[in-house]
C-alpha cells in the first residue's frame, strides 16, 4: 500500500508537471503572438496616421498641354507614383502602363511640383479628370504591390482628382512678365477701432521659383497720409506673412495698398488692391478664391 501511494503521488506530480509544460509553452506561443499583433497593429496605426497627414491639391490642371501643378497642403513629403487620365468618365491613359510604379515627383510640405500627363485622342470638348496617386514619401516603396492592388486593410496611398482646363489667351495676346514671378492672392489690413494698424498680412500663394525675396508694402488712406514696410519672405507659402508698417497717423478706409518685390528681376501679380468702404462698413480683407 505504501508503494501504490508513492505510484500514484509520481504520476500526479508528473502530469500536473506536463500540464504545467504545456500551458507555460502556450502562455509563451500567445505571448508572442500578441507582441507580433500589437507590432503589427502599431506599424498599421503609424501607416495610417502618415497618410491622413498627407494632402494634396492642384493649383491647376491645363489639357491641351498635358501640365499639372501639385501642390503639398499636408503635414508630410508626399511621393506622386501614378497618374491616370479619366476621358468622359473612362480610363484614357495610365501612366503604370507606360513605365510601372515610379516615383513621378517627391514633393514637400508646402511644396510646388510640375506633372506631365497624356490623353491620347482627348479634344478640346472632352471632360478630361487626372488621378493622381500619391503616398506619405516614408512609406514609399516602388517594389510594394499593395501601390497598384491593395488587399490589406490599412491603405498606403491616397488618390486625388482635379479637373483639366483649357489655357484660353486673350485677344490682346500675353502680357510679357519677367522670367520670376510672384502672384498674391491674399491681403489683409489688420484694424484697431476701425482704423487700420500698422501690421499687414498678405499671401504668396504661387511663383514661378522658390526662393526668399524682399517685399515691400505701401498704404496710401483716404487723406493721402501713407504707411510703408517691408519683410523678407518666401516667393511661395502656405501661409500668411505678417509686415510692420511704419506710419506717422492713423490710416482711415477707403485705402489703397501697393506692393512690389524689391529684389532684382522679380515681377508681383496682382500688385494694387483697393479697399472701399461707407457709412457703416469697410472691406476688411481680399481674397481670391482658386
């Protein structure tokens, strides 16, 4: 009797030591797997915050001609490796046919960049779309098949469409510019009392290069009394830039504002812009929509 129960305690301690085994074993494979899942889980979370991150938009789009000019309005270098041009609603060209996935531009936050597409047998009364296909540049990866068909659930890239328009010249032909150019599109007097302060904001919002230039700002109001400032700034931004003024009174509406770039062989666009006002109310900024 005394041997049965020293039997009986070995098996005991032996399959309590195999359950042991096996459920560390299991403890230890689950362990793993849950490691690798949330890895893959956080890797997908980063992939997917990289690409709500990036934006793009199209300042314009010209057919015939076959140019896009993309600009980054996101918060992360993009990589543009796809072009496709929609004819009427169907695919006319793709740009993966031509040469597969490529980087076709890498462009920067806040970034300009020319594109070149292709609508064979497109006319002048086609409606004519580009898809662009872009994806954050950290994840960009021309050998990764999920860039053509995504089968995954989180999705790397994003697709824009911009519609082509037609570069129409006036009668009077072009107005001859200088090789660098500037265009604003936004200004803004600040007020104080409803008189006009000494801080202007205004917007470069396209150019032809990318460089800082030197601008200069000028108020003349109502009573030819004037203000004037100037700021280096960059030819083209996201943003607005804010000039000091310099002035000797108050300035009162209706006012005339006069910019210019002072470095040499720039041209500004749009470089007189005039704000009225009545009785009871006054411009308080311009803008000019895209």
């Amino acid at each position: 009797m005394k041997r049965r129960g020293q039997s009986n305690l070995l098996v005991v301690t032996i399959v309590a030591a195999a359950i042991i085994g096996i459920g560390l074993f299991m403890w230890s494979l689950l362990s793993g797997y849950a490691v690798a899942y949330r890895l893959k889980a956080l890797e997908e979370f980063n992939a997917e915050t990289l690409v709500l991150r990036s934006l793009i938009s199209a300042d314009y789009v010209i057919y015939p001609g076959g140019e896009a000019y993309i600009r980054n309005i996101g918060k992360e270098p993009v990589v543009i490796f796809r072009l496709i041009t929609l004819r009427n609603g169907h695919v006319a060209w793709d740009s993966f046919h031509v040469h597969g996935v490529r980087e076709i531009a890498r462009i920067e936050v806040g970034e300009l960049d020319k594109v070149i597409f292709n609508c064979p047998e497109c006319s002048r009364e086609d409606l004519i779309v580009l898809q662009v296909h872009y994806i954050p540049a950290e994840l960009y990866d021309q050998s990764n098949p999920e860039l053509i068909n995504p089968t995954s659930d989180v999705i790397l890239f994003r697709v824009a469409s911009f519609k082509a328009e037609e570069l129409i010249i006036a009668p009077g032909g072009l107005c001859p510019i200088s090789e660098k150019w500037a265009w604003t599109d936004y200004v803004d007097p600040l007020e104080e009392g409803g008189a006009i302060s000494n801080k202007l904001k205004i917007k470069l919002s396209r150019a032809s290069h990318t460089e800082y230039v030197l601008l200069h700002a000028k108020v003349i109001d109502r009573d030819n009394d004037g203000a004037e400032g100037e700021k280096i700034i960059p030819s083209i931004s996201s943003g607005e830039e804010e000039i000091e003024l310099t002035k000797q009174s108050d300035l009162e509406y209706p006012a005339e504002i006069h910019l210019s770039i002072e470095t040499p062989n720039w041209t500004l666009i749009q470089n007189h812009w005039r704000f009225l006002n009545d009785i009871t109310a006054y411009v308080d900024k311009v803008i000019l929509i895209w």
